[in-house]
C-alpha cells in the first residue's frame, strides 16, 4: 500500500487466489479525512458535529496518539475460545 498525502488517499492492489489457482488482482483505496474535512462534510449535508473520539473511547484531542495514550487493559482481546466450544 502507498500513501499520498496530496489526495489523502491509501493505494494498493489486492490479490485472490482461488482453488483452481487462478488468481484475480483488484486495485483497493481508502481515504483518509482530517476532523475539519469530516465537520466541512457534515455540514454541506445539514449535520451537525456533536463530538469526535479517538482510540478507546477518549476524546479527540488534536495530536494525541491514540495507541499510546490508551492503557493496555483497555485494548480489545483476541483469540481464545468461543463460548460452548
């Protein structure tokens, strides 16, 4: 994935392998928004921005990282067991 920081935009290509081997390559982009652009957005379709969270459930902060501010109790757990299994 490459990022351009001029369109605000991630770039890549995703490949599928299917079980007969054939591969299909699909071009993938994701855009990435400041808070001002998200409350211009909101705006020009009649919303109204109440608050902005960052990381775990804290409030935004301009700057702030979210990974290092969060204690690591508070992070999401993966892998285990499911229930009943």
């Amino acid at each position: 994935m490459k990022f351009d920081p001029c369109a605000g935009r991630w770039s890549g290509e995703w490949t599928f392998v299917s079980p007969e081997s054939r591969r299909s390559v699909r071009p993938r982009r994701h855009y990435v928004y400041t808070l001002d652009q998200w409350k211009s957005m909101f705006r020009a379709v009649g919303l109204r921005h109440t608050g902005a969270w960052s990381g775990y459930a804290q409030p935004y902060r301009a700057g702030s990282d979210p990974a290092s501010s969060s204690p690591a109790r508070r992070r999401p757990r993966f892998g285990g067991r499911l229930p009943g299994t």
